[in-house]
C-alpha cells in the first residue's frame, strides 16, 4: 500500500509519519508538506533515511502540482492532516485558512477521484478534523458526540467545518470511500511553541511571562499526541465507510489550572523553590470569540474499534516536559528559525 500523508511534518502529522513507517515496513510512506512555519522536517530525523519513506514539498492548494504528483505515484489510501490550524492567525487572516483548509481538501478529493477513476476498493480518503466545528459548551457536563450540530465561531473552525462537509460530499456523491475524524487538544513532543504547553515550558525555562487569555477559565480535552496517532492507525484500518470517530482524552482543564500544574512540574524538574514559575503567569486580553469549553465524548470509537487513551494528562505532562528539556537543541533551533534551512541542506539536492 502506498499512502500519502499530507502535512506530515507538522507536529500531529509527524508522529503519525513516524507511526506508519515504523509500524507498517510493507507500505510506502509519502509525506507532503509546504513547509510553512508549522512544518519542520527535524521532527522526523529517525525515520527520514527510511527504505519506505519519501518526502515531497508542496502545496495542496497547487491542484495541477497535486493531480501530478497522484498520477506520478498512484496512491492507495491519503491521510490528510495538511492545515492552518492556529485560531489567532485565523482571526488576522481568514482567506489564507479558507484556501488550505478549504480548497486544499478539495483538491485533494478531486485528484484522488480523478487518479481512482470512480473505483475505490481498496482506497480511502481519511480526513483529520478538529473538535472545534462543534462550538463551544457550558460549564455542565455535555459532550460533543458524533451527531452534534456544527456550530463554528472562529474563521479556523469554520474552515475545518466546511473542509469536513466536502469530504462527507464526495463520500455520498462520488461514493468515496471516505471517514473523518475528530479530536480534542493535542499535548506532546515536537509541539511548535506558539500554542499553549510549549510556550509556556520554553517561557518558564526563560523566566518569561506566561501569557493567560482573560481569567484562564476555557476548558479544554486534552489529548497526549501518541495516542492521537493510535487512533489515526486504528480507524484507518478498521473504520467503515463514511463514518467519522471523535477522538478525545477524558481530561479537562481549565487553562489556569493547567498552568499551575505545568508551573509544579517544572519547578521540580528545574530544581526551584515550588511557586517559582507560578509567579510568571500574566493575564492578557481575551482572544476574540473565545469558545468557553470543549469536551469529546469518544465512547463509539472504544466501543466500535476498541481505542482509549494511554495516558491520564499528568503523566503525559510530564513525560511532554522531559522530552523538552532533553531536545533543549531542536527547541532553539524553532524559535530562532534555524530549522527553516533543514530543507535546503538536507532535501534540495536529493
């Protein structure tokens, strides 16, 4: 089987990279990635020389580049993670979301039915979304399941949700073989420090401040990478068609509580007086449209293909400060922007 990853080299897409060349030596791993600030291939380096991986620059909203590139390989299956996933930006520049997250998908739709002439045994389109098409919760107890009305109220969500709708389209149009996921908050290694658990471990370690939207009362799921990237594994194989999974770790947070938890760890891992880097919490102006709560009910996919988290958050939260403080190399390397160049040294003249 021969599977084109889109996004790989992004934080989710590459431990999913990683995933699948290791799990699974009979198949070819093709990795696309536009390489924008997201996109790091130094997250990569132990599978990179891999017999059954290949990586290929590009823009999915290149629709000729893409139909090319199909034809070229003949994929069997495509997991799509390719996007512009970070609110803020969002709200700063919402065309640039709607053209990858939108038009992007689409086009890969259209080259994976162009390249499969209307015959999808065998083939799957596997679309990774996001919980925040669903909107926002009270503070209770309700869940978003898999039935839960779309309601999007940022310019990134309402991409994500409208790239979702396209890719239910082509399933009930064309007959595609095609599933969904969707998943919480992701935590872990490789994590590019402009979200929430990153910035704030590189800001403790610099005794920055350590930015709070409003009061710090959104609740989050939070979810440890690796087993986001079983999951993608197990409803690839096991899922039937047409059917989408909400993927999600039991563990809500408040976004304060979270931090003091993250302040306790690295006070101890760093060897200062505990309530050392509590000090450096600073409360900065809400984001605008800021959804109040997210939480994932993913019963149907342990019930149906037996998946559940590994990790409850505080173990995961510290094996996540750990990995980043032993990789003190690859983080210097992001926030100066040095990694940027890794394509040009490593890849160009391949």
């Amino acid at each position: 089987m021969k599977i084109l990853i889109t996004g790989g080299a992004g934080f989710i897409g590459s431990h999913v990279v990683r995933r699948f060349v290791t799990t699974y030596s009979n198949y070819q791993i093709v990795n696309l990635d536009k390489l924008t600030y997201a996109g790091n291939l130094e997250n990569l380096l132990d599978v990179e020389n891999s017999a059954n991986y290949k990586f290929v620059k590009g823009d999915i909203v290149d629709a000729d580049f893409l139909q090319n590139l199909f034809d070229t390989e003949q994929f069997d299956a495509v997991i799509h993670l390719a996007a512009e996933s970070h609110v803020d930006r969002s709200i700063s520049n919402p065309i640039e979301f709607v053209m990858t997250n939108v038009v992007g998908t689409v086009n890969l739709l259209n080259a994976a039915k162009t390249s499969w002439k209307g015959s999808y045994n065998s083939k799957r389109f596997y679309h990774v979304s996001t919980d925040e098409v669903y909107g926002s919760l009270g503070e209770g107890t309700e869940m978003f399941t898999e039935t839960t009305a779309y309601d999007p109220h940022s310019p990134y969500s309402a991409s994500k949700a409208s790239s979702d709708h396209f890719v239910r389209a082509y399933h009930d149009t064309y007959g595609m073989d095609c599933v969904i996921s969707n998943c919480s908050n992701n935590y872990g290694s490789f994590h590019f420090p402009e979200k929430l658990i990153p910035l704030s471990i590189h800001n403790i370690k610099q005794n920055k401040a350590i930015p709070i939207y409003g009061k710090g009362e959104n609740i989050r799921d939070w979810l440890w990478v690796e087993d986001h990237a079983r999951a993608i594994d197990v409803i690839f194989h096991k899922a039937k068609t047409g059917s989408t999974y909400n993927i999600g770790g039991h563990n809500e947070w408040t976004n304060i509580d979270l931090i003091r938890t993250l302040c306790k760890v690295m006070d101890k891992k760093l060897n200062r007086e505990e309530g050392t880097s509590e000090k450096l919490i600073t409360y900065v102006t809400d984001r605008a449209g800021h959804d109040l709560r997210y939480a994932i009910d993913a019963t149907k996919l342990k019930k149906d293909l037996g998946w559940e988290p590994s990790l409850q958050f505080e173990e995961g939260l510290e094996k996540t400060v750990e990995w980043y403080l032993k990789n003190e190399k690859w983080l210097n390397n992001v926030t100066s922007g040095n990694y940027q160049h890794y394509y040009e040294e490593q890849y160009q003249n391949r």
